[in-house]
C-alpha cells in the first residue's frame, strides 16, 4: 500500500510527503470506527487525512476537523481535504494537539496514535514522530483527549494488544472507560496484534468482537473485513 496516491470509491489519498502511508490497520479501523450521530469530529494525529475524510463520508453532517504536527503531511492531508467531495467541513491544522483550543468539544474523537516507546528509533525524523510516539505519549493523548472531548462523546483508538492494559489504566484515571472492543488478527490461527477501541465517560459496558483480516486465499480480505470496507474500497 505505498503507492503515492491511494484511491478510494469515493475519495484519494496523496501520501508521497507523509512519513506513514495508508495501511491495512488505519482503513480497517477507519471503519469500524461508528461515526453515526457525531456532529463534530477531530483526528488526532491524521498523516494522510485518511480517518478524517471516512468520517467525512460516514458522517455526511459533521465538522470534521484534523490535526497534525508535521508540516509536509498537514500540508498533504489539507491537499486531499480539498480534492474530496467534502472540502467544505473537513480542515486540517497543523498544530500540536496539546496546545489546540477548540470552539466547543467533539462528539467523536479518533486516533491511530504512535505506539513503538522503547523499539529501536529509526534514523528518519519524521517516521521517528510518526511512528514511534517521541512526541505524544499515551498518557499525553488521553490527557487532551479528556480535554477535548464532549460529556457524551466517544474515543475511538487502535493499539498494539500487548499495551492494551497499559493504555486502558491511563484511561480510567482520565474518567474514560471501553464501551467497544475489537481484537485484529491479520490471520485466524495467530493471536490479535492490534485492538480497537472505543471508550467514553458512561458506565463499563463492553461489547467485544473480532476481525480476522485474511480471507481463505492470501491476501483477500475476509467476508466479514469485506463487508466493513465496502463503501471504501473495490473487492
């Protein structure tokens, strides 16, 4: 998936300046991210734009607003703002989250965050930032998340599943607990590499699922990754 421009059904991505590219991960939790009845929604840490502009779709009321720190990709991300059918309530800011002021809380707040502390650091910068979360931390991002969050709205996050506990004590001393969870396989016989979640301040109630990404043949998606990607991409 590293091809400079990335098509979509109804939109493009255009990542030939983006440290990280469109993944597997990132469309597939796009969507299952659930978009319905937000109003206002903030990517955090959007690259691409590529969960902004499937809110944008998804959600075809919302203000959808998209923050990035490096300059190229907020420059490329505001780039495939423009060229989609939605340019008119998608916007991207280069800024630092930690220091973004918002008009009023979102309904819906998602994130494909860095989550690599303590790997080897790779020699490019920007992958380093991207990638390896030098410069927001869990406990960073829940902080602002709770900041920026409405009193009724929901985070939805992708994760390594080794860091799941980690991540979801820093959450609940934030007053943000799972309402959603979704272990990923990429293949049925190996155990989830990532879990998404989707956390807010109401009562612990978990629904739990499960995505397997491999279908019977190699590298087809399963009927069940299938169905959820439908509206976004060709078989």
């Amino acid at each position: 998936m590293s091809a400079s421009v990335f098509h979509f059904k109804r939109f493009s991505i255009r990542q030939d300046r983006c440290a990280m590219k469109v993944g597997t991960d990132a469309i597939i939790f796009g969507a299952w991210v659930r978009h319905a009845g937000a109003m206002r929604i903030l990517d955090i840490g959007t690259g691409t734009g590529l969960l902004a502009l499937i809110a944008a779709q998804r959600a075809p009321e919302a203000e959808v607003h998209a923050v990035e720190i490096d300059d190229d990709a907020a420059a490329q991300a505001a780039e495939n703002f423009a060229a989609s059918p939605w340019s008119d309530r998608v916007r991207a800011h280069r800024m630092d989250v930690r220091r973004m002021r918002s008009d009023g809380p979102f309904d819906l707040v998602v994130c494909n965050p860095p989550y690599y502390p303590g790997q080897s650091v790779p020699a490019d910068e920007r992958t380093r930032v991207a990638k390896h979360g030098a410069e927001l931390s869990f406990e960073q991002l829940l902080e602002h998340v709770a900041r920026l969050l409405a009193p009724a709205g929901r985070f939805a996050v992708i994760i390594p599943a080794d860091r799941e506990v980690e991540f979801l004590g820093i959450a609940e001393r934030r007053g943000l607990l799972p309402a959603r969870r979704c272990a990923l396989r990429y293949v049925a016989h190996r155990p989830a590499k990532r879990i998404m979640l989707e956390c807010s301040h109401g009562p612990l109630v978990v629904e739990r699922e499960e995505l397997v990404v491999e279908g019977d043949a190699a590298r087809d998606r399963s009927p069940a990754v299938q169905a959820l990607v439908a509206d976004l991409l060709d078989r």
